[in-house]
C-alpha cells in the first residue's frame, strides 16, 4: 500500500475530470482583418476589440480555440506550410502580449468540393477539438462573421452563437423586427464590434 503524503491528500485538488467551457473564434474577420485568403505575416492585422476579448476570455476561464476553413491550401493559392508559420506567428504575438495563447488551432484545408466532414458548416473541428480537451459544449460560445460558423455551432451543440457581422447588424436594426424571430440569421446574437462579445460571454464560477 502506498504510504500518502501531506501533499496528496490535500482536499483543494481541483477535479481535472470537471468539463471546461471554451471559446471557438473564427480566424478571418473575427481574430485578423479579412482581406481574402490571409497567408502573409505582413498582411496580419488583429481585428479591433479581438486583443481585449481575447484577454478577457481567458480571464474568465475558457479555453481558446480557432477553428477556421481555410480552402486556399486545397486551391493551391498558398501552402500548409504559409498557414502554418503565419499560426506560429500569431500564437507567439499572442504569447509576447499576454502569455498564454490559443489552445488549439484546428483548420481544415479542403476545398469544398471534397466534401469533407471538417469544413464549416460541419462540426468536424468542433468534435476533434471537444475528443481531445473535456468540453462544455452547451456552456461554450462560437464567434463568427459568416453564417456558416454559426450552423457550426448549431451542428455541434454549443450553447451561444455570436454573428459579428456588420452588415447583418444593420439588417437587423433596419428591420426593426423582434431579436428572436430575425429571418437574418440562426445566431443567438448579432453584434457590429467585437467589444459587444465581452459582455455577452458570463464569468464562469
Ligand atoms: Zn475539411
């Protein structure tokens, strides 16, 4: 038998099994200005709020995560390797500004003619990202500016959708119509700034 220690039997061991809720972004529009298939780290600009909301999320407890398409490696307009070294760009400015940077970042290079099961808005990215860290789907949020990302976050369960969608945003307050009955999108909210977001997402206990 196992003699045990001071140390290991101390009650306020957290219980690592306990689901964690998590933040999916969207990559173009949403972390970085989206300028039509984003590879060069010289074209990388943050989108304005991300920094803050991104802070903020972590403070909160989430767990970060990217989940973004990115069909211009199956077109051949850039490679793996570009979209890779601009992500090792972006975690290590990330890692420079705050210390901590995404968990994960999932993409899926496909053309969307492949069909594949990872392209939004399927929930492949979702589901590998929820096998490989214990999630709180129903608890989490995903951020997008394309429709697609929220009929991912509805194929995959996850508790809040947020369109950050300028233009859908104006749509909304012009039709004047109640929230919950837009025809404009499945989205659970409808925001114009990212600053928006901060508010929508709770603290977790
Ligand atoms: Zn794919």
């Amino acid at each position: 038998m196992q003699n045990l220690t001071k140390s290991n039997t101390n009650k306020s061991i957290p219980n690592i099994s306990s689901p964690t809720p998590a933040i999916f972004f969207d990559r173009d529009g949403v972390v970085n200005i989206d300028d039509e298939y984003i590879y060069k780290i010289d074209d990388f600009v943050y989108v304005n709020g991300f920094l803050e909301l991104f802070k903020e999320c972590k403070i909160k407890g989430y767990l970060l995560f990217v989940i973004t398409n990115q069909s211009g490696i199956g077109r051949g307009y850039y490679t793996l390797s570009d979209f890779l070294k601009l992500s090792d760009f972006m975690q290590e400015d990330l890692m420079k500004k705050f210390s901590f940077c995404f968990d994960k970042i999932y993409f899926c290079a496909h053309k969307p003619q492949e069909n594949c099961t990872c392209r939004k808005p399927k929930a492949g990215m979702i589901e590998q990202a929820s096998s490989e860290f214990n999630i709180d789907l129903a608890s989490s949020y995903i951020i997008g500016d394309k429709e697609s990302d929220i009929e991912a976050g509805i194929n995959a369960k996850i508790g809040t959708k947020i369109l950050f969608s300028k233009v859908a945003f104006k749509k909304l307050s012009k039709e004047n119509s109640k929230y919950e009955d837009n025809k404009i999108s499945k989205a659970d909210f409808i925001i114009d700034n990212l600053y928006k977001a901060n508010s929508i997402i709770k603290v977790l206990n």
